[in-house]
C-alpha cells in the first residue's frame, strides 16, 4: 500500500501522515485492505496548519485515528462499492479499522463518502492495485469525530 502510495506525487502528504503515524508496517501487512486515500489536495482543504499539528509526535494518537478512518479491512473494487451502494437503496455503511463508519452514496454516478460528522468526500480515482489491496482516491479528508 504504501510503497504504492509514495510512488503517486498525488499522495506525498498521505505517506508523510502514515510515516509520522508509525502506520507504514501496518498498511505494508498482508491485509487486504481498502485505502480511501486523501490526495494532497484533500489535506490542503484542511484548516492552515492543521497537517503540521497533526504531524507532531504528540498529536499521533489522533493522527493514527483519522488515518486509520480511511481505511476498511477486506479489498473493494469500486464495482463491488457501487453495487454494495445499488444493493442498500442507495446508501452503504462501511465500518472502518478506527472503529467508525462511513456512508457511501452515488451522486451523478460518483461514489460520495460522509463521515460521522456529515462532511462529504467525492471518490476521484478509482481501483489503484497494491499488492495488499486497492487504493481509491478522494478529494476531501474524512474525519472520525
């Protein structure tokens, strides 16, 4: 997953959080695992400052949370995301490794995320293969709490 993620210049803030968080062993496991990976772009949407705080040493039980928020065990194309959706009339609750859920909808035919708080996250790249799973892109962070 990670060797996959470093490769992408898309997600040099996400392996940067991952490498702070000690989760590169973790997400390098067998698994499989569903990624929903933030671009750099998503982290940038964030309040100023707020990735240098979540960076800090003290602050990576928090930064480990939300990290782990974007990521569910067992690999999910995204035709196995659509139709999960298809099939629950409309909306999918997905539970993540942190414990929490996040709902998936479609909307103009792209799979939305919303977190517990109601934010919303568009899917932008789907079925990136890792060796352990399949990474997706999103375009906002999601948050647990």
């Amino acid at each position: 997953m990670v060797g996959v993620a470093a490769s992408n210049d898309n997600f040099t803030t996400l392996v940067a959080a991952v490498k702070a968080a000690g989760l590169v062993d973790v997400l390098n496991s067998k698994g499989p695992f569903t990624v929903f990976a933030p671009v750099n772009d998503a982290f940038a949407k964030l309040p100023e400052g707020t990735v240098g705080t979540l960076l800090k040493p003290e602050n990576k039980k928090l930064l480990t949370a939300i990290l782990t928020y974007h990521v569910v065990a067992g690999e999910f194309k995204a035709k196995d995301v659509v139709k999960a959706i298809t099939d629950n009339n409309g909306k999918f609750v997905i539970k993540t490794v942190q414990g929490g859920q996040l709902t998936a909808s479609l909307k103009d035919g792209k799979v939305i995320l919303t977190d517990v708080k109601g934010n919303t996250s568009t899917v932008v790249l789907t079925d990136v293969a890792a060796s352990n799973g399949v990474i997706h892109a999103i375009d906002s962070v999601v948050m647990p709490q």
